[in-house]
C-alpha cells in the first residue's frame, strides 16, 4: 500500500482491524470514535474508511457525510 495512515482515504477496514475511527461532524462538530472491530462486523473488511465516513450519520444533527476523520 502507498499511503501512509491518516493522510490516506481508502485503507481497507481489514488492515487496521484493531484501531478505532475518530470522527468529527462538520456541522455540529460532534465528536465520536468507532470501533473498526464492530465496523467490519456491519460493513465488511473490505469497505474502507472513505466509505465509512461517508456513510456515518451524526446522531446530535443528523448530517451524513459531513465529516472528518482519522484513523487512531
Ligand atoms: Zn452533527
């Protein structure tokens, strides 16, 4: 793999299967971090942080997609 962690948007949820995703709402910046152990459980290991991100919905505004995040 090319990248390196945090700067990259498509690392497989398999390879950093013991991490957790801290995610950050652009609206409302509510802050919340995800296990990648129970993310693969609902997305599979081949889904990406890319594709969690944009999937996530706030639970405070309710805003999908509108987000950062980093892999910690
Ligand atoms: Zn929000």
């Amino acid at each position: 793999m090319l990248c390196r962690l945090a700067v990259c948007n498509v690392i497989k949820l398999g390879t950093i299967a013991n991490s957790k995703i801290s995610i950050t709402c652009g609206a409302c910046k509510h802050h919340a971090v995800l296990e990648v152990a129970n993310l693969i459980f609902v997305a599979g290991e081949d889904a990406t942080t890319h594709d969690v991100r944009q999937r996530h919905v706030c639970p405070e505004c309710n805003s999908k997609g509108n987000n950062t995040y980093k892999v910690i």
